[in-house]
C-alpha cells in the first residue's frame, strides 16, 4: 500500500508541473481539460479522497458532459486515492484501462555528476519555443500539437528549466524539463532522437537536469514513466529512481 500523504504530496506538484487550462472541482474530484493538447494527464478526472464516494454515478455523468463538451473522451485516473468503491463501479461497467504509469522518486542529497555526453556542462534555455520546436522534432510528435504544447509550458507556474541538446550537424538530440517546486523537483517531457539513442545522451540530459535541480535546492527528485517503455523505466531505475505508486486512465468502452 502507497503512503497516501506521499501520494498528495506528489499528485499535487505533478498537477502543478504540467497545468491544464480548466480545473474545476467536484468534492475532491479534480477534473482537468484542455482543449489545446489531448494529453490524458491534462484531460482527466482525478479522485484525490478515497472517502468521498457520494452520487458516484451522478457526477461521472457530469464529468462525461464536460468531456464532450471539450470534444475529449471521459477518462478517470485511478489512482491510491480513488475511492475504491468507484474503482469497483468502473470494474463492474467493464471499463476499459488506458495505460499504467510509474511514478517515481529518487533522494537528491548526493551531487549529480554532470557527466555530459559531449564533455559540456549544459544550462536550460528560457526560450519555450525553441524548446517545444525541439521537443516535436526529437518526439516526432504531430506539429499541429505546438501551440497547445506551448500553452502549457508557458503556464507553468513554478521555476522551471527547458533542457535541449544539440548537435551541429543533426540539430536537436534530445530535450527534457525540469519544474522545481520546493523541496521537489519533476522530470518531464525527457526525449531523445531515435537516430541518437543508445548513446548515452538520456543519462547526460536526465543527469543535467538533476543538477540544475538540486543547485536551486531540490531534495528529491520524481518522474512518471509509463511501464510499457522499458526504456524509460530502466533509465530512471538506473538512475537511483524508486516506485511511490502507480496509477492508470480508465474510461468507459465506446458503443
């Protein structure tokens, strides 16, 4: 069982490290949407008490019309906070799951090594649209996805450091961002060209980003991964990283 004042504490800074552009709020439920980027984390609904289990069927009706609304299918992310009698409402309606995610932490009390793959210490850019420029080309990501990706990179609210590497030849390798917020520090977006993988430049990136974190007085660092990229998950493993909870979107099977 995950400490569930752990879990807070972490849905909390997660929330604010990759805000959406509606929150509302229904009891403890936090329901994020975001008609700029269809992100499942910032289209969901999110149980954050596992006590509050009122008109259950009710608001996930709710819930539902607000997700039409913004053209987003309902998803709920079931978390250790969920109320386990919603979980068994999903189970019992044979909702369908959508991907199980890690989140992970790791102790920050020792110096990061930069360890740069190229020998040079890296410093994180201010330039958010260099940095989402980059981020789609290493991602492949669709292009028609930037202004929403913009959207919410600008709207993060705490100190946050935009990592790109390059090359001169190739151009971007590899990007990720770094969100310190208080004693904690997030890892997100972390991506590397296909061509440039297995070189060692996600260990050097997620190594720069560390640091950068731990120099403005960070403690811990965390990340979700999702478990089905072994890759990511081995990288933070290796990195010192270790398992807090897990969560997964459930939403219910199309007609």
């Amino acid at each position: 069982m995950a400490d569930l004042a752990s879990v807070r504490r972490l849905e909390a800074v997660g929330f604010r490290a990759w805000p959406a552009a509606s929150t509302q709020y229904d009891g403890s439920w936090l329901i994020r949407l975001n008609a700029g980027h269809p992100s499942k984390r910032l289209n969901s609904v999110n149980p954050l008490d596992p006590s509050d289990v009122r008109d259950l069927a009710v608001r996930i009706e709710k819930a539902a019309k607000r997700f039409s609304d913004y053209g987003r299918p309902l998803l709920v992310r079931q978390t250790p906070l969920t109320p386990p009698p919603l979980v068994e409402m999903m189970d019992q309606a044979g909702w369908r799951h959508a991907g199980e995610t890690a989140v992970m932490l790791v102790d920050l009390a020792e110096p990061v090594a930069p360890e740069s793959a190229d020998g040079v210490e890296h410093v994180p850019s201010r330039d958010v649209g260099r940095f989402v420029d980059a981020r789609i080309r290493v991602s492949g990501d669709d292009p028609a996805l930037k202004p929403g990706l913009t959207e919410v990179v600008s709207a993060i609210s705490p100190e946050a450091g935009l990592f790109i590497f390059e090359k001169p030849e190739f151009g971007p390798t590899a990007v990720t961002l770094a969100v310190h917020d208080n004693d904690l520090a997030g890892i997100l977006q972390l991506a590397v060209a296909p061509e440039m993988r297995g070189r060692g430049i996600a260990t050097s990136i997620l190594n720069s980003a560390m640091r950068w974190a731990r120099l403005r007085g960070a403690k811990r660092a965390w990340v979700q991964a999702e478990i089905e990229n072994e890759g990511a998950v081995h990288l933070y493993r290796k990195a010192g990283f270790r398992e807090v909870y897990r969560y997964v979107y459930r939403g219910p099977v199309a007609p």
